[in-house]
C-alpha cells in the first residue's frame, strides 16, 4: 500500500464534498490540510448522527403493519354490531 494513499483519499474527499481545487489543497500549509480533514470529519459524523435520529424517530412515527394485528382489530370491530 502506498505511504501517502490517506492523504490522497482526504485530498478527493475535499476536492469531491467540498469543491475545493487540488492546486489550492497543494499550496496549504500541511498543518492546514489536517485541520481541515478533522473540520470535514467532524461535520459528516454530525451529519450521520443527525440522519440516523431522523430514522429512529420516523420509525417511532410509523404505524405497526403486522397483519395478525389488523385481523385482530376486525374481529373486535364485528363483535360491536348486532344482528
């Protein structure tokens, strides 16, 4: 594997998310690269947080499906009526 492949992935990463030029990546200080990959990690580990409380909290909202449970709930609706 090549020494330098994590750097070259963070590289596109800013390049691909963040529409930043590789020529002004180059000219960064190396300091400022990882600064900036650290900013950028830290966003999209904000970002999957906040995605995966959506989720939960979308499932949370959503009816129950089961079948058993529906036919369940007709039986008790026909035993109300009289003949």
């Amino acid at each position: 594997m090549m020494p330098l492949r994590p750097l070259l992935k963070n590289k596109l990463l800013l390049q691909k998310h963040f529409h930043v030029n590789e020529f002004s990546i180059d000219n960064w200080p190396f300091w400022m690269l990882e600064e900036n990959i650290q900013i950028v990690n830290e966003l999209n580990e904000e970002e999957e947080k906040q995605r995966k409380q959506d989720e939960d909290s979308q499932q949370k909202g959503m009816p129950n499906f089961n079948p058993n449970q529906i036919m369940s709930g007709m039986n008790n609706l026909g035993s109300g009526f009289k003949p």
